[in-house]
C-alpha cells in the first residue's frame, strides 16, 4: 500500500481558509439563534414550540458546523463531502437573497459558500 504524499503548504492554507469560513458560518448561525432566543423571551414570537425546535435545530447546525470546520483546519478525511454539501445549499440562497436583502449580505453569503466549496475541493484527497 503507498502512503499518500504530505500536503503542500498551499493545500494546508486551503483547508485553514475552508475551515475558517465554516467557523465564521457556525457562528453567525449561533447568532441567529440566540436571536430568536431574544426574541422568543421578550414575547415576540407568535408560536413559542416553533421557536424554540427552529432554536434547537439551528444549534445542531451549528455544532456540525463547528466540527466540521475543526475537521478541514486539522484536514480530516470526512470534512470536505459536509464543508461542500452544506455551502452547495448556500449558493442558491445567496443568489435568491439579492432579491431581498442589501447586496452586500447576499454577495457575502454567496462569496462564502463559493470559497469553501473551491478551498475545499483544492485541499487536495484527504487520506
């Protein structure tokens, strides 16, 4: 059996990118669950229960999130299929949201998706 070749500086770089962007979107989800979590305690919300599961599956997200940006920093074998499956649904949202949103958000939100899927892919074969 041949040991595959140690990663290129570059590749490295890549995957830090990759893991840092994913970091960056974990944590803005966590944001917007504390949000509705804000929200949900000042009475605002129309239906607590929906609330509150949209609470608890933004924080499953968001714990996946983070594992899998530690996952591309640290270049594990299975981080790049989630890094790519999970920004490949955020291109079609970023490309919906200039029909709503100020340009700057949704092209921060389409650049982002964009540069993981590329950084990832660049990282190279993960062994």
């Amino acid at each position: 059996m041949t040991e595959s070749p140690a990663p290129t500086p570059a590749q490295v770089r890549t995957g830090q990118l990759a893991g840092a962007l994913v970091g960056v979107e974990a944590v803005a989800l966590a944001g917007f669950a504390a949000f509705y979590l804000i929200e949900l305690l000042r009475g605002e919300g129309s239906d607590p229960v929906v609330i509150i599961m949209t609470v608890v599956m933004m924080l499953i997200f968001v714990v996946g999130l983070g594992y899998v940006a530690y996952g591309l920093w640290t270049r594990h074998p299975r981080a790049q299929a989630p890094a790519m499956a999970a920004n490949g649904l955020l291109v079609p949202l970023g490309i919906a949201m200039f029909q709503f949103a100020p340009v700057w958000l949704a092209g921060s939100v389409l650049l982002g998706a964009v540069l993981v899927i590329v950084s990832s892919l660049r990282m190279g074969q993960l062994d």
